[in-house]
C-alpha cells in the first residue's frame, strides 16, 4: 500500500496505527470532558504521558494528534488533497452549520470562497470601515461613564450588535435582532454539548432550536434584500458571481450568513477580551496603545497600517490566547505522519494552541511580550503564528478582524485606560468552543 508523506523526511520504516499511544478505554471515557474544561491542559498532559504523536477520543471520535509548526504546515498545504476540512468540522459543527464555507472541500469550496470574497474585497471594506468606526465611537462613549462592567458578555452584546448592522443591516436593540442574538448564543453553545441528540432540554437540543430560528429569520432577510438591497453582506453575497456567472440561492446565502455571523462576532469578542485582561494585568502596554492611538492625527482605512504597536499587541494576544485552541482535519488517503502509518479516514488537527508556545520557534513563549513581532520572531516558520489557520481554508474574514480591532482599540485608548476591580488578576478561563474566562471579569474604564 502507497501512503502519501506528510512527514518532512521520509521515514525507513513506518510504525503502524496501532503503535501510537492512547489511554486505556476507561480513561478515554473522561477525555471529552477534559478537552471541553481545559483543552490546552488536556493536551499538554497527554503530551507527556505518551509523547508528541497519540491517540485520544473526543465526542465519540478517535484523533491523532501530532503537534508543532512543521505538522501544521503539512496539514494545512494538503488541504482538499490528502487532507479535508469539511469531515474533520463535522462532528462539532455539521448539525449547527451546515455547509458554511469550513465545511467545503476541493472545487465546491473554491467556488463557495470566491463568491463569498465580494462581500470582503475593497469596497465592501471600506463601507465596513465607516459602520465600525461609529460603533466604536458608541462603544467608547459607552464604556466612558467609568460604571463596573463585566467585560466578556457586554463585548458579546456589542459585537453581535456590530455584527447584525455590518452583515445584516438590523438593529441589535430591535425585537428581531434580540431573537437572533439568543439563537445565536444557543447554537454556539449546542456546539459542545455532551449529550449529542436533540432530546428533553439540553444544550444541544438549544442549539439545534437556535439553528431553526436563525434558518427562518434568515430566509425572510434574504428576500427582502432581494427586493431591497442594503450596504450589507446579505446584499454583497446576492449580487456576488463567480467567474462562470454563479450565485448563491437563498439557502446559500442563509448558511454562509449564519456560519459567518458566528465566526466574526464571536472570536472578535474573545480576542478583545483576552487583549483587556493581558493590559491589565501589564499596565505598561496600555501607555503604548495610547502612544499609538495619539500617533495618528488623520484616521482613514488607508492609514490603518501605521498603527504599527496595537497590531503587535493585538497579535501577541492571538499567540498567547488563541480563539480556537485547535482546528480539527480529516485524513481522506493514507498517510505517513510523524513515522506513523495512519490510514485514511483518520481524525487528526493542528494544535494552535502549543504551536503558538513553541520553545523552538517563541522566546520565554509563556510570557506576554508584544516586543516579539517587533523582532520578527514570528518569522522563523511559515507556519508557528496560526491564530487564522493557513491554506486554502485561511480564514477569509481575517483582514475584517484585524480592522476591527485597531479601529477599537485606537477609540477607547485615544481617551480612556481600564482597570480591574478584582483583586486576582489571574482569572480562570475557558478555551472551547473560544477562548473567555469562566468569571466575571470585572473592569472600569476611566479617563486618561
């Protein structure tokens, strides 16, 4: 049998499938609920209980996982090859976003992505630009009256509310908008549920009910975008074609919208989040978002790109707390990984989590030194900063992610510095479905 080489060296003699490490049955029984309490935790103790490459089983599916920017950037170059996104997704994502643009391989995904790339090109960027920076003027005004505020769940709130205008053109504080936000904060949360069939009251069966009404909701927005067509992505994503003439049908555009929506309010807030809790836990990188925010007289999408130290400060938090701790894939022939022979139809994924802390590629990786893409540490390998994944499913709303947080981060800090009002300044957090603390986190922003 012929086995594809994901490896960088051709190993002489392969070990079988079987050789790689795994718990026995009864203590694979507790990895689910490991991996959703504390993913990085649950990988790095199985790192060394059985080394880089083993076996582990996660909502009834059995992995192999192999860890580091070499393995990351063989998985993700040989996506749609030997390797597909769609059935890696599957298991957490398919019964809550089907056929959104991770769930897509080959051709079908090629064609999906460069129509959905009109609703992000230069024009639609910059209409986006104007909507962001007067939600992030409300924002600042909002977060200026120095009230304690529990970070995580009012950046949620504002993100989907940014998120409702930019893609869908609704007001988050309408009937409707608030009917989509808590069908979206269910299906999000149906997407780890442990019980995996839609009975009695349990977080997956919300989750499969939040879908329904985001279908329904949906399909009504796109037809009237049909007829009445908006600044929005509903009304880019109609009006979008392929090179061959394509468009999407309203089933289409539904899926996308509703997968799109998640991703973009829901790792924006994460990340935001995660950048307040790293400034306030170092103060002195506060004095240099506020040195970068006075930098910049004139604002406008083309000088973006000059405020140079809040994108450091923005990707360092990207390394060190990543959204999405690990991207699932799925082996469609068989492969050498790692020395090992795993044939096709195995699970596998990049851990970016580890990727992002590794001691050959990050100096002292655990600390919070946004100083390191100054000295361009990030460039050793292609693929050790993955916070977007890589390949062909690179995440297409990455360069909207980016503008969105250097237009809020240059409004609140041009006027404000925030502070904890708790007394620990390490707090415990979660790392799925997304990276946020499992506690309030507490904050006051006051004036500078």
């Amino acid at each position: 049998m012929q086995y594809v080489n994901l490896t960088m060296s051709w190993s002489c003699r392969m070990k079988t499938y079987t050789d790689i490490p795994i718990d026995p049955w009864y203590q694979q029984t507790l990895h689910t609920l490991a991996f959703v309490s504390d993913a990085p935790k649950f990988f790095d103790r199985q790192m060394k209980k059985h080394g880089k490459t083993y076996r582990c089983k996660i909502l009834g599916k059995e992995y192999v996982r192999a860890h580091g920017p070499d393995i990351a950037q063989l998985i993700f170059k040989n996506s749609s090859d030997s390797v597909q996104t769609g059935l890696g997704w599957q298991p957490v994502l398919d019964s809550f976003f089907p056929n959104g643009l991770l769930l897509k391989d080959g051709k079908n995904h090629i064609t999906h992505r460069r129509i959905m790339q009109h609703g992000f090109n230069k024009p639609a960027m910059l209409n986006y630009f104007k909507q962001i920076q007067r939600w992030a003027d409300d924002f600042t005004a909002d977060i200026a009256s120095g009230r304690e505020i529990d970070f995580f769940p009012y950046i949620k709130e504002q993100t989907l509310d940014l998120a409702l205008k930019m893609f869908l053109g609704l007001d988050y504080k309408a009937e409707f908008g608030q009917k989509i936000a808590t069908a979206f904060s269910d299906t999000v949360a149906g997407t780890l549920g442990l019980v995996r069939v839609p009975l009695l009251n349990t977080k997956y069966h919300r989750g499969i009910k939040g879908r329904q009404t985001l279908v329904e909701a949906f399909t009504t927005l796109v037809q009237q975008r049909r007829l009445e067509p908006n600044d929005d992505l509903v009304s880019y994503m109609i009006s979008a074609r392929d090179e061959d003439g394509s468009e999407f049908s309203d089933q289409q555009i539904v899926d996308h919208l509703i997968f799109t929506m998640m991703a973009a309010h829901d790792t924006t807030a994460s990340s935001i989040t995660s950048l307040i809790y790293q400034v306030t836990k170092a103060p002195h990188w506060q004095k240099v978002l506020q040195e970068d925010a006075d930098s910049l007289k004139e604002f406008s999408y083309d000088s973006l790109s000059m405020l140079e130290q809040t994108e450091h400060i923005f990707k360092e938090t990207l390394r060190i707390n990543p959204p999405l701790v690990s991207i699932p894939r799925y082996l469609s022939k068989d492969v050498e990984l790692s020395g090992y022979a795993i044939p096709a139809g195995t699970r596998t994924g990049v851990n970016i989590f580890q990727t992002h802390r590794d001691q050959e590629y990050w100096s002292n990786p655990e600390q919070f030194d946004p100083d390191r893409f100054d000295r361009k540490e990030d460039k050793k390998h292609p693929y050790q900063f993955i916070p977007f994944g890589g390949g062909v499913h690179k995440c297409i709303g990455m360069h909207l992610s980016m503008m969105e947080a250097k237009i809020l981060l240059r409004s609140i800090f041009q006027k404000l510095s925030v502070e904890r009002t708790e007394p620990e300044l390490d707090i415990a957090v979660a790392t799925a479905p997304i990276w946020h603390p499992k506690v309030p986190m507490k904050v006051r922003f006051v004036p500078r």
